[in-house]
C-alpha cells in the first residue's frame, strides 16, 4: 500500500506450479478532491470538525474507488474461469492509533494514520464482496511463508522472484511481496 494506491496480485496453482494470472497498480483517490492522496496531512491544521469530514469523504470515495476495481477484477477474472479464494493486505508496523486529534498532534502519526487509511479502504471492499481478507505484517511475511511452506520456503520465493522475467517489467518489490502473500492465503 501506497498512498493513494496498491499494488494488487493475483496468484493461481499450487506451490511449484503457481502462476500470476493477474497484477497491477489500484488507484483508489478521486484526483480531483482536494488532500485525497494524503488526507491527514491535509487537515492536519484544520479545524476538527472540518477534519474529521474531510477525511471521512476521502475514506468514502476511496473505498468506493477500491470497491469498484475489485468488482472489475472479479468479473474479469470470472470470465477466464477464476474464483477468489480470500484475499491478503501487507500490514505496516505501526501501533494502534489514537483518535484525529492525537494523530494530528504528531507528524509520524500522521504517515501512520495514511497508511492505515488506504489498507482500510481495500479491507473494507473486500468485506462488502464477502471476500475473506488475511492481514500479514509486512515484516513477519518471510516468516509465514517459512510457517506455510516449511523448508520450502526459500524456494517459493526464489521463483517468485524470478517471475518478472517472464512477466516483463514492472515486477517491483511490492508485487512479489503481493504475490508471496497471496500464495500464503492461497495455500492455506
């Protein structure tokens, strides 16, 4: 997750016979609202009240924005035979954030707060689309594959890894980590 976006993967098969049936980058803010990429920077010296709606209406068309992109994704993968099987987001490691004002008082709150935005908007599409969603802090991911894979492991994402060269570029950071996390979800 990104401000303003993420990067989405979607993986088939067993380990060792795993394909990327699907990647790319979801755009979930309305560039024509005011603050939407960053919200919380943006109210960050307004009054709580105008704050508090302001992020409530980014929140709103976000999820809505990722709600749709999932919906397109589903159908399309619908129409070449697929069936979702859950879903995972990359969570930060961040601690559990005070109300508006406390995370407004405190500039590293605030890219904590953002951050955790945009994972809610996509949690919250994938929950309205009854879709099972999994939540791996990004850090631990090395060590729930080593819990999923066992010895394994290291080679599941070795061949992940080298995926981009059959796929072409991007095959970015964040889509192997996408990637390695859906076949978690996947195999378990």
């Amino acid at each position: 997750m990104h401000s303003g976006w993420g990067a989405l993967v979607a993986i088939s098969g067993a380990p060792g016979t795993e394909e990327i049936i699907e990647r790319r980058r979801v755009e979930i803010t309305n560039p024509k609202m005011p603050g939407a990429i960053q919200p919380y920077h943006y109210v960050q010296n307004k009054e709580i009240n105008r704050a508090e709606q302001h992020v409530a209406q980014c929140a709103a068309a976000s999820k809505e924005l990722a709600l749709e992109a999932i919906r397109q994704l589903l159908q399309q993968l619908e129409k070449r035979g697929y069936e979702v099987a859950g879903s995972c987001i990359l969570l930060s490691s961040g601690r559990p954030l005070p109300d508006l004002a406390g995370i407004l008082a405190s500039h590293a709150l605030i890219h904590t707060a953002e951050g955790e935005f945009f994972r809610n908007s996509f949690r919250d599409a994938f929950t309205t689309l009854k879709i099972p969603v999994t939540g791996i802090r990004e850090r631990d991911l090395p060590d729930h594959a080593v819990k999923v894979f066992g010895k394994k492991a290291a080679q599941v994402q070795e061949r992940i890894a080298a995926m981009g060269r059959s796929l072409g570029p991007p095959w970015t950071t964040d889509q192997k980590g996408a990637a390695l996390a859906a076949l978690i979800v996947l195999k378990g």
